[in-house]
C-alpha cells in the first residue's frame, strides 16, 4: 500500500490513531493526494479537500450546493429522514434561500448586539468557575468550556433555564455520527424530541412573548410578508441552539489544552490581555473545534487541484488542514500567539464566503472571556496529569475536534 493509500484509508476510518493526529494525515494528502477520493461508510462517492487555495475557493463556489434536498437520495443515506424537519434552514440551503434566512437571524450577531452581552457572558464565567473545585481536579469539559455557551444560546434564544441541561443532552446525541441500527435509532428519538420541544416552546412564546431571539424570530413568522415558514421556524431555533454552544464548547476546550500544554503561549498571553484577541485567532487556526466544514455537493463537473469532482459526487472541505498548509502559513504546526499577520480572515476556522459562521463574533467573544477570566482568577492552572496525553473525541468521520476530557488542577498552589 502507498502512502498515499494509506493516509486515506486512515482519514476514512478515522482510526483513534488519526483522531489523536490527524495532521500528520493531512499533511501527507496535501502533498500527496489533495483532492482525494474517499469511500466513506455511508457509501457516497466523497472528495475531500486538504489545501487552503482549494479549500477556500470551493467555500464559496457556487457548484457546490449546501441544498442537501438536491441531493436528498444521498442526503437519506447519511443522515436518514428524521434529520429533514430539523435541518430546514440556513446552513443546508442555497441563495436566494440562504439569503432570506441569514438576513433575518444576522440582526442578533452583529458586533453591537454581541457585545452588549459581555456583562453576561462574564457573570456567567465567574458563576461556573465559582462552582468549581480548585485544588482537586476538575474535568473542565462538564464544568466550564459546555454549560458556559449553551448558558449564553439559551438566553439568547429564551430557552426557559430548567430545559438547558436537556437540550445539552439531545443535541449531544444528535450531534454523535455512527451508522449502527442503534445508534441511528437514538438519534432519530432526539432528532424528534427536539423538533417537538421547539414546536411546543414556539407555541408558548407566540401566546407569551419575551425579549428573545426566538420571539423576534415568531413575529417575522406570522407577519404579513410571509418571509419565514413554520417549519424553518424550528430549523432556525435548533440550528441557533445546537450550533451556538457545541463548536464553542470545544473550541474553549482546545483552547485551554493547547495553551497548557505550551507555558510559554500561555504566560504571553497572560501577561499580555492584549494578545487575546489574537490568541483566539490563532488557536482556531492551529486546532479548531471544526475539522470539516458540513457537506455540499456537485451540481455539475469541477475541478479542484487537477482532481475532476464528477457532478453529484459530496464534497468534505478539511478546514483543519487548510489551517496548517504551509503554502499560507510559516511554521503552521507551531502554536505562536504572536503570529505575524494573524487577521481574523486568515483562517478558514469559521469558514468562507456566503456561509461563514454567523456566529462567530458571539464564538470569538466567549472564548476570549473565559480564557481572560481563567488567567486572571487561576494564573498557575495546570493539567491534572501533565504526563497523561489527551482523550480526542472518537467519531468514524471528522466533523468536530474536541477533547473527551480536560482534566486540571485550577490552583494547584493552593
């Protein structure tokens, strides 16, 4: 077997081996294989993408549609039909649907209104860290880096805060990627159960509306000019709400791991706030929480990297090893807080053109203040077990990066 064989039949098992170091597979399909053919367990003819020109090219290219309704056979296959109900919505549609969905949710992320939620989102950090042990180890996955921004969605949203740990619960299983009997069967149950909560809390907030984004969002639904179905209602609400804690969660966790896992970054930034803002940018950069940006499909023959992608095939963008393609970064393997032009466009972690990350600035102004607050609170925080190497999450094909686990000692001095 090549070389090239078998980083790809590594990146498709996505062996625990590949999860604790899928750069190293990367690296050698950029080099070797850049648009590669995979054969994926759900059977779809797939190309993945591993180089940052590509990579950014095909996030904004129109051939490659985000509408997986047009490709609802393959769509089935993956996914199964309970997924339908819930993914009416922004990130699985094309202009000029897309268009019309984002323009009605983008009025809640913009730098403004993501701002205006900073006394918040820093109440919410010393109410977590508060509640943590700090002298005896503390896994600060549960603790901190998930409860902080499912905290923030729902408030966002007006998730009522007695159902928060439920829909942490539910968006898990969906979230979780398998192809057994049982596991699809587990997350069809959440799938449903989600659409029906929101259906119910729809119900409840167009009798008793709030202050919220969701109620904001019903009003718009049954005004006059029909710019929002019922049904992309719900998608829209589980979209923000699943989307809104999970990659942040894990991106907080990388953070973290990473920086203590480099004392010199992690005291630079310390000592340093103002490199916060480009710390963030370059930990998204150099192991952000979304490996592989969602699916998109041909509708017509392209060509990326000499590679011909035959029309209806799927396309898997891997942003995490865009991230590290040396053609666009010195030193990509090297965590540098003080990367030389590190703007905030550089990186594909929140993705390119008409489907960047809505989110984003809301992601960004988390994991800032939750890295801020912990140097500040716990300057000599350090890995529970030093010597222990990290947990990766375990999936059978990339989407999200995370840890399993992030044990540490908050104030090991006492």
């Amino acid at each position: 077997m090549t070389t090239t064989q078998e980083a790809v039949a590594a990146a498709e098992r996505c062996t625990p081996e590949f999860r604790r170091d899928p750069h190293a597979v990367y690296a050698r399909l950029r080099a070797e294989a850049p648009v590669c053919p995979m054969r994926p367990p759900h059977g779809n003819e797939t190309y993945l993408i591993t180089r940052y020109e590509d990579a950014r090219a095909a996030l904004s290219d129109p051939r490659l549609s985000k509408d997986m309704y047009g490709a609802m056979d393959a769509y089935r296959r993956i996914f199964g039909d309970s997924s339908i109900a819930l993914d009416d919505n922004m990130l699985n549609s094309d202009a000029p649907k897309h268009t019309r969905l984002r323009r009605l949710v983008n009025s809640a992320f913009t730098p403004r209104r993501v701002q205006a939620l900073r006394p918040r989102i820093e109440e919410i950090v010393h109410e977590l860290l508060d509640a943590c042990p700090a002298r005896e180890p503390v896994d600060l996955l549960p603790a901190f880096a998930f409860p902080l921004p499912i905290t923030v969605i729902c408030d966002l949203l007006g998730v009522p805060a007695e159902d928060r740990s439920r829909m942490q619960r539910l968006s898990t299983t969906v979230a979780q990627t398998g192809f057994g009997e049982e596991f699809k069967r587990a997350q069809q149950q959440a799938e449903e159960d989600l659409h029906g909560y929101f259906t119910e809390l729809i119900d409840a907030k167009r009798s008793r509306p709030g202050d919220d984004l969701l109620s904001a969002l019903i009003a718009v639904r049954d005004g006059t000019d029909g710019s929002l179905t019922q049904s992309e209602l719900v998608s829209t609400a589980f979209l923000l709400m699943f989307a809104g804690h999970k990659t942040t969660a894990y991106l907080i966790g990388n953070a973290v791991h990473h920086l203590l896992r480099h004392p010199a970054q992690w005291d630079a930034v310390r000592e340093n706030p103002e490199l916060i803002r480009a710390a963030v940018e370059e930990l998204v950069r150099y192991d952000g929480s979304v490996e592989s940006a969602t699916f998109r499909y041909a509708t017509e023959d392209v060509e990326y990297g000499g590679t011909l992608i035959p029309k209806g095939a799927l396309v898997q963008i891997a942003l995490s090893s865009a991230n590290r393609d040396p053609a666009k970064f010195d030193s990509p393997d090297e965590l540098d807080v003080r990367r030389p032009g590190n703007a905030q466009d550089a990186h594909l972690g929140f993705g390119h053109g008409g489907h960047y990350c809505l989110g984003a600035p809301l992601a960004r102004l988390e994991t800032q203040l939750a890295l801020t607050l912990l140097f500040d609170r716990f300057p000599r925080m350090a890995l529970a077990d030093p010597a222990a190497g990290p947990r990766w999450l375990e999936v059978p094909f990339p989407a999200f990066r995370g840890l399993a686990e992030l044990p540490v000692v908050l104030d090991p001095a006492g």
